[in-house]
C-alpha cells in the first residue's frame, strides 16, 4: 500500500511526532489486523523521521522458514551497509567486531582481530547485541537513530531477545518504531512476552490500529478513483460496507475496479484480498475453520445458539471456536451475538462452503430460527426467507417471501415490498403449476404497490401477469378483475388507446357474472371516455 495516499491516522500520526521528538518510550509498537494499514503508517513514520534529522533504518520480517536468524534487525543492517561507500561502512563498523559472528560478510570490513575466540553461547550473544547497539550509535543522524520494524509477528526468540537489548541500551539515542499482526501473536509467544515485560518496563507504547471511519474511507476512494468514470466510481463507493474500514481490502478493490477487471470476472472479491483473508482463516483449526463456514452462511449476525443447533456442536465447543474466530479479528463479540468484522471476510468464507452444503445449511439454519423464534416470528420473515430460498425450499421461501412483501407494504417501504414479491413470483415460476394460484395473489399485490407508488407502467405489467396466471388456473373472476385493474392502470399512465381495448375486454369478461370486475372496468373505462371527450358513448354506458 506504500503507493496509495496517506488518509486518516491523526491520532497516530501525533503520537509518532512525539516519538520523534525523543518523547515517552523508546519502542513505538502499532498493532493490528491483517491489511489495516501498519506499514503504510511506518512509511509515513519513516519519511517524517528523515526529515527530522534521524538516520533510519528499515527491516521486515518474512513468513517462518523464508527468513535468515535475527530478522528484521539484521536485515535493517545489512540493507543500510548495502547503500555505503566501503570508508563509511568501516566507519559505521568501529568497535562492532562481534558483528561477523550475526554477518559473516563483513568479514574483512571490520577492524582487525574480529573475534574470533570461543565463548560460552550466552556470552556470544551478549557480545553479538552489544555490538549491534555500538553499530546503531555509530551510524546516528543529528537526532539519533530511527529503527523502523515492521511484522513482528514472524520475528524469532533470538530476535526478539536482541529488540530488548536494543530497547534497554542507554547509548546514544536510538528509538525503535514496530508493527505487528496481534492477530497472530498468542499470549504465550515470545514477542508478547517481550512486550508484557517492557510494559511494566515503562519501556513501551502500544497502539492498536482501529478501521478507517466511513469519512476517511471515502476519502481513500475518492483519492483513487476517477471521478470522469461514473460507473467505476458509483461501484467503488458500493465495497465502503463490505470493507469495513480496511484500507487493504479498499486499495485492492479501487485498483481492481480501476484496471477493468470486474468486466469479465464472475468474482466479486480482488483475488489479492480472497488470498489475504483466506490465510487468515487456514491459521486456525480446522474445527474453527469449518464453524467460520457455517456461521458465514448465517449471515454477518452469528447467534451461538443457532449457530450449536445447526452444527449440533455443544455450547462450549461453539463458544471456544467463537473466541478464536474474535481473537483472530475476523468476528466481533457483540456481547449476546457476534458479527463478521467485514463483509469481504464473511463473503470469502462462505464462498469456500461448497454449493450442496451450502443449500443443508440454509435449511437448517432457517429451521433452526424458527425453532427459536417461534413466538416472534414476523421479526423473521426477511431472514428465514432468504434462507429457505438460497436452500432451494421453494414452498416456506414462497410463503416467507410474501409475508415480508406484505410486512413492508404495511410499513409503506414500498421499494422493499416490491423487491420481496419479484421474489416470490420468481419462485412461483420454478414450482410450475404448483405456484399459479399464489402467483395470481402475488402479481395483484405487486400491481397494486406499483400503482400506489405512482409506477402505472409497471402495474400494468404485473397485472397482466395476473391475468395470464388466472387463466391457466381457469379463474374467470379473477382474470376479470386482472383486466380490470390492468385497463386502470394503463388510464393512469395515458396509453388511452390500449386501455380503452383492455377495460372493454373487461366488460366483455365480465358479464353479468362478476358485478364488481364490471363495476371497476365500468367507471374507469367511462372516466377514459369523458376525458377524451367521447361524450355520446360516456352516455351510452352510464345509461
């Protein structure tokens, strides 16, 4: 991310400053998840060191196995020797002989009789740190030396022992800024440790990285999308949610978004992001992994007691995995319920539950809320639709989703209740001849929304569709009032010529059979005449 621009961070950036003032601890240590923007705060810390007159030297750490002993300090050195003329490196290296002993390629840059006696380990070591210490003083700048650190979650003990030394030296000023995943530092590892003790120490200053606020999100978008590009910007401001706060998840998609990529892509997640979070989720075991899936099927809101009637995992099981997944920063702990920290990371561990288990989950998990909520079940009626929908159970998905239609038309959420109707009627499709009689209900509610809301246009549509399905079911009345209310509709919306043809098909339909499909297609088709000025029919039908 050390391209992107630098937003948010005020209260950081202010405790930095006094770092770089020689203010507080010698250790600085900014903590957080994956992707939350640690070392795009230590770049910023860097520059403004420099600037400041520190000499400042930089070193990461790589994942275990792919990194050499005392990293990233040694790494820090040997990048700062790797820019020196050889005079300045012997000068830098005055006094720090022990140093072969961590750099064997220095062999020949130190001053004469390197150590080269045998000592017990303990004092090798000893000498080895000192000799880093004397090497950091060495190369200072007018105010110090700056040692800039950043994923400490991977340092080694030997490492992490040599940082305390560093911590503890009173030399010549040195000050230390660091970063670390906490997400994947246990309690009883040794850089927590170390920390404890340097705490009590009076030693460090810890902080903990919080998301960026909505504000500032926007802000990071506006900064990287084009404005010129509508629909570019318009989906780049969509993601704001499902990143919650995360400048990684937010840089990645606004490249993504940028470069094209979404055009022809099924997926929905930069692969960047997919990968990022799906580490995050393989570090833990296996049984928390497979409760992750599950409790991301649910949903971003986790219930523990759903989550154990649908597992079928006892409460102790369901709650130790629940506090893994927290202490992992991928579920917040909400107190009686948990919730995703970010939609990308409940959208990438439900898109790792295959498609059949997927569909047994939805089932259960709406079985399971019914069970119990039983006794407030219209609370429900969105969620349990979903999930007997996305679990293929058309029959309780019709039911649910026409209830939750019928729930938001009574609120008057109109957008809302149309949306939950195009659903039913969708379903009502997939069962065939099994849902025309429910479509008919569906279609006259949906017609009805529209009409209300002033979409005359789409009401006609819907009860067209009306019309159509009480056909097939052979309900005259029904197909009666559909015409009736169609031919209204298309009044409404001033296609005169096509209502006059509908309202009048109406009548015909009618008969003497239905009184009120012909009192509805009656007034309105002698309101269509009066207002084309068709008198003498106007007449004619009222008489």
């Amino acid at each position: 991310m050390g391209g992107a621009p630098f937003v948010g961070r005020a209260r950081e950036l202010a405790l930095a400053d006094r770092h770089l003032a020689d203010i507080g601890p010698v250790l600085l240590v900014v903590a957080g998840e994956p992707g939350i923007g640690k070392s795009r705060l230590l770049g910023e810390a860097a520059v403004r060191a420099a600037a400041r007159g520190w000499r400042v030297l930089e070193g990461g750490c790589q994942r275990p196995g792919g990194q050499e002993p005392y990293a990233p300090i040694v790494g820090a050195l040997k990048r700062h020797l790797a820019g020196r003329p050889a005079d300045a490196a012997r000068k830098d290296l005055d006094g720090c002989r022990w140093l072969v002993r961590m750099l064997p390629e220095l062999t020949g840059t130190v001053e004469e009789g390197a150590a080269t006696w045998m000592l017990a380990a303990d004092q090798e070591r000893r000498l080895m740190f000192d000799a880093v210490i004397r090497f950091l003083g060495n190369v200072a700048g007018p105010s110090g030396t700056m040692v800039i650190l950043d994923d400490l979650q991977w340092a080694g003990r030997d490492a992490v022992d040599l940082l305390a030394a560093v911590i503890r030296s009173a030399a010549t000023p040195i000050r230390v800024i660091a970063a670390y995943r906490d997400t994947e530092v246990a309690p009883n590892d040794p850089l927590a440790a170390i920390l404890a003790d340097l705490a009590i120490a009076g030693l460090v200053t810890h902080r903990t990285l919080a998301p960026l606020t909505t504000e500032e999100s926007a802000d990071l978008l506006d900064a990287l999308l084009d404005r010129s590009a509508a629909e570019t910007y318009a989906q780049g401001h969509a993601v704001l949610q499902r990143a919650g706060g995360v400048p990684f998840f937010l840089i990645s998609c606004a490249q993504w978004l940028q470069a094209e990529i979404l055009e022809d892509s099924r997926a929905t997640i930069p692969w960047d992001v997919t990968h990022s979070v799906r580490q995050r989720i393989a570090a833990l075991p296996d049984a928390v992994q497979a409760l992750l899936g599950t409790a991301a099927v649910m949903g971003r809101d986790v219930r523990p007691q759903v989550l154990a009637a649908v597992t079928g995992e006892s409460d102790d099981a369901i709650s130790t995995a629940l506090e893994a997944a927290e202490r992992a920063r991928l579920l917040i702990d909400l107190g009686h319920t948990y919730q995703f920290a970010h939609d990308v990371i409940r959208e990438v561990a439900e898109g790792d539950v295959g498609s059949a288990r997927r569909l047994l989950l939805h089932r259960r998990i709406a079985a399971a809320i019914e069970h119990f909520h039983g006794n407030a079940l219209p609370d429900q009626y969105e969620t349990l639709a979903y999930h007997y929908l996305h679990g293929e159970a058309w029959e309780p998905a019709l039911a649910y989703l026409a209830q939750s239609g019928d729930k938001a038309r009574a609120a008057h959420a109109m957008e809302q209740a149309l949306h939950f109707y195009a659903q039913a009627l969708a379903v009502c499709e997939t069962l065939g001849a099994a849902g025309f009689a429910t479509a008919v209900t569906i279609a006259e509610k949906r017609g009805n929304v529209c009409f209300d809301s002033g979409d005359f246009p789409g009401a006609a549509i819907d009860f067209a569709r009306m019309r159509v399905d009480a056909h097939v079911l052979g309900d005259r009345h029904q197909e009666a009032m559909a015409q009736a209310y169609r031919g209204m509709a298309l009044l409404y919306a001033h296609e005169f010529e096509d209502a006059e043809e509908v309202l009048r098909a109406a009548l015909a339909l009618s008969g003497t059979e239905f009184p009120d499909a012909r009192l509805l297609a009656g007034t309105q088709l002698a309101s269509l005449l009066s207002l084309i000025n068709r008198h003498d029919e106007f007449a004619i039908l009222l008489a």
